[in-house]
C-alpha cells in the first residue's frame, strides 16, 4: 500500500469509492441521504482546491481515501473511506496516520454516527476523545471527537 496526495483526476473515482463505502454508514443509520452519499464532483473539486485529499494505493487500485482542511489551527478530517471488501485490512488506520502527518495543527476534529462503534474505536484507538453529540435535521445522532496534538500543548 502506497498513501498519496491526490490529483485532479483521481476525484470521479474518489467519490465512486466514498460512496461505495458509505453505503455501510447509510444502511446503519436507515438514511440514504447523509452527505458522504449525496456529494457532487463539483464540490469534491472545491474540497480538494482548499482541503488535503489522499489516496491509498495498492498496486493500481484506489482502496482508501481521506481528507482534512484546516481552519482556526484545527484540522477537521473527514470521509475516511475504504473499499467494502478491503476494510479491516488497516487501510483506515494507514490513512488516519498519514492525515495527522499531513495536517499539522495543534487540534484535530472529527464525527461519526454514534451508531459507528467499529468508526468509534478506530479514532480513539488514535487518541480521539469524544466531547460533544447532536442529532442532524433528519435524526441521525453524530458524535464530534478530537484530539489536542503535541503542536498545541507546546
């Protein structure tokens, strides 16, 4: 496995795979209209104008993607996605590593579905504390959780 920063024009396969691995969080949550699924190209192109987007290679498939844009000295991370059929192969784990080492800022952030226990255990497995939740407009509970880097207790 290889982690890279991501071109221009792995976007369309990007957001192929985001979606393919989000189903997962869509049946677990009984919403089919959680953002991860309902992303345009357009805005994944924005996101990747102004945000850190990286792949994770192995051979030539894209197995994994995950991004962060920071703002304020906090990075937020967002859409950690891995392959259906390659996950619990420490493709998310790899990914998480390379976002934090992309992205220095004294603060991390990030959610997840509190329904998410495997998603749960993989951020606090990284030093994530959860440290607020709240219910979306259509009743889905989302769990915030961050993490003060060494950057910020300096």
């Amino acid at each position: 496995m290889i982690i890279l920063p991501a071109c221009e024009s792995d976007l369309p396969q990007i957001l192929a795979l985001q979606k393919a691995a989000f189903e997962s969080e869509a049946r677990l949550v009984e919403n089919w209209d959680i953002p991860p699924l309902t992303q345009t190209l357009e805005n994944l192109v924005e996101e990747w104008r102004t945000g850190v987007i990286l792949k994770a290679l192995d051979g030539q498939t894209l197995a994994g993607t995950v991004r962060a844009h920071l703002a304020e000295n906090t990075a937020h991370i967002g859409r950690l996605a891995v392959l259906p059929q390659w996950q619990g192969r420490g493709y998310g784990s790899a990914l998480m590593t390379a976002i934090l080492s992309a992205t220095k800022a004294a603060r991390y952030e990030l959610f997840t579905s509190a329904k998410s226990e495997r998603n749960l255990r993989l951020y606090e497995k990284f030093g994530f504390v959860p440290y607020k939740k709240a219910l979306t407009a259509n009743g889905v509970e989302l769990v915030w959780l961050e993490k003060i880097s060494k950057l910020g207790s300096e």
